[in-house]
C-alpha cells in the first residue's frame, strides 16, 4: 500500500521545523516507518541548490532564475526521495513542497499562480500531498522568533526571510487562499499558541490519516 505524504506549510518561524521532528517522532511511536525530508533541499544537489537560493550574494537570482532553481530541486527531492518512500509504504514528512512555490513566489513575487502550477505538474507529475499543514502566524511573531533565534546563534537572516513586510504579508494571505481553495487537503493551525498546543493539533489532524 502507498505510503501517507504530509507537508507542512507557513510563513518563517512557525516552527516547521520542529513540528516536522516531533510529528515524525510520534508517528514512529504508532509504528510507522517516517521519512523526514525538506525544500528546497532533501538530496545532495537539492541541497547545493538550497545554499545558491538562500545565500546573499552579488547577483542574487532573479525572480525566474529564483523559480527554476526552487523547482529544480524539488524535481529531484520527488523523484530520489518522495516517490520511492511512498511506493515502499512509508509516511514522508517534508518540511514546505509546492504551496511555498506558489505562496513565495506567486503571491509574494508576483508570479501568476497558475503559471506555476503548470511547470510543478512537469516537476512532480502530479504528486500532491495527502494533508498539509499550514502552521499560521503573524509577521511580528515570525519576525520575532527569527530575530531571537538570530541573537541565539548570530547568524543573519537569509535574502528571503529579510524581504520587505509587504511581501509578508502577502505570502501569508497567500497560503490562506490555497487553503480556503483545498479545504480538504489543508489543515490550518494558530502556530502562536505554545508549541505543546501546535503539537496536540498536529496530531488530532493527523489521526484522521491513520484511521
Ligand atoms: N521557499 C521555499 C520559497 O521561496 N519557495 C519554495 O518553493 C520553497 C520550497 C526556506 C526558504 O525558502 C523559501 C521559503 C523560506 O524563506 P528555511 O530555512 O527552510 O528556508 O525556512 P523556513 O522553512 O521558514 O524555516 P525556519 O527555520 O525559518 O522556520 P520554521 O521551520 O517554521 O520554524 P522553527 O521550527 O525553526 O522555529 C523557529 C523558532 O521558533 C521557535 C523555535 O524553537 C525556533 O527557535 N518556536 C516557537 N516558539 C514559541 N512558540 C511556538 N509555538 C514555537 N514554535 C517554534
């Protein structure tokens, strides 16, 4: 039987990450075999292209260039790392997938939505999640647990975290509008709560895929 496919989704800080390592840990509890992995990123070269779209550089890639290079990663991820998990009836959670690509570089950029969907067809032919989760905050708190974990570890935050608050904004209302377009696929969670709150809905709406 075909694994179970969940990606999580939201603006910076939510706490993605995190969620991502105490879903899989709790999924592992209840027997199944996890396959953690994230985007861009999850390969050896997706993870070389992950450094060339985040880094600060001279020639920051433009916004098509931006697109490609997203897209190109995950074309890799899918087909290395995605598909053969799912064909081998494991559960894979992924740290962001295609609903970044449309909410950063479709709402955020400007890029039409559909145009993109089109071209991540051709990269994914056609995978979609069984459930996303969308771990919702609030720019000031996103901007607020990226600032304190910046003075934690001095390091600067990345070309896209450091985007202006309009573009923020935008993305947020962005991955608010995928949802409301897939209420079945999308599960939205209030990520300003405690993270032991996050954690408890992560799993009452992940039960549903158990069952
Ligand atoms: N991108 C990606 C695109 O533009 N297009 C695409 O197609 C794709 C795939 C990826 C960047 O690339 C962009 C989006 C991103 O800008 P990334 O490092 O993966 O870069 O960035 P994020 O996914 O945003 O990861 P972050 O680490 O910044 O945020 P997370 O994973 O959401 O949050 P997390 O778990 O690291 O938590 C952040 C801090 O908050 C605390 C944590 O302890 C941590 O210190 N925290 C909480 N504190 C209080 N209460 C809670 N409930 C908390 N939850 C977490």
């Amino acid at each position: 039987m075909r694994g179970r496919f969940i990606t999580f989704e939201g603006p910076e800080g939510g706490g993605k990450s995190t969620h991502v390592q105490a879903l899989s840990e709790w999924l592992k509890s209840q027997g199944k075999t996890v396959v953690v992995t994230r985007e861009p990123g999850g390969t050896r070269l997706a993870e070389l292209i992950r450094g060339l779209v985040r880094d600060e550089m001279d020639d920051p890639p433009v916004t098509r260039c931006e697109v490609l290079l997203f897209l190109a990663a995950r074309a890799q991820v899918v087909s290395q790392v995605i598909r053969p998990a799912l064909a081998r009836g494991d559960w894979v959670v992924c740290d962001r997938f295609s609903d970044s690509t449309f909410a950063y570089q479709g709402y955020g950029r400007g890029i039409d939505v559909q145009l993109l969907k089109n071209f991540n067809d051709f990269v994914t032919e056609g995978l979609m999640p069984d459930m996303t989760i969308l771990l919702d905050v609030p720019p000031e708190v996103s901007r607020e647990r990226l600032a304190a974990r910046q003075a934690a570890t001095s390091a600067a935050g990345d070309r896209i975290e450091t985007a202006g608050e309009m573009f923020h904004r935008r993305l947020r209302e962005g991955f608010f509008e995928l949802a409301h377009a897939e209420p079945k696929r999308f599960v939205v969670i209030d990520a300003a709560q405690p993270i032991e709150r996050v954690s408890a809905a992560v799993q009452t709406a992940v039960r549903r895929l158990l069952a």
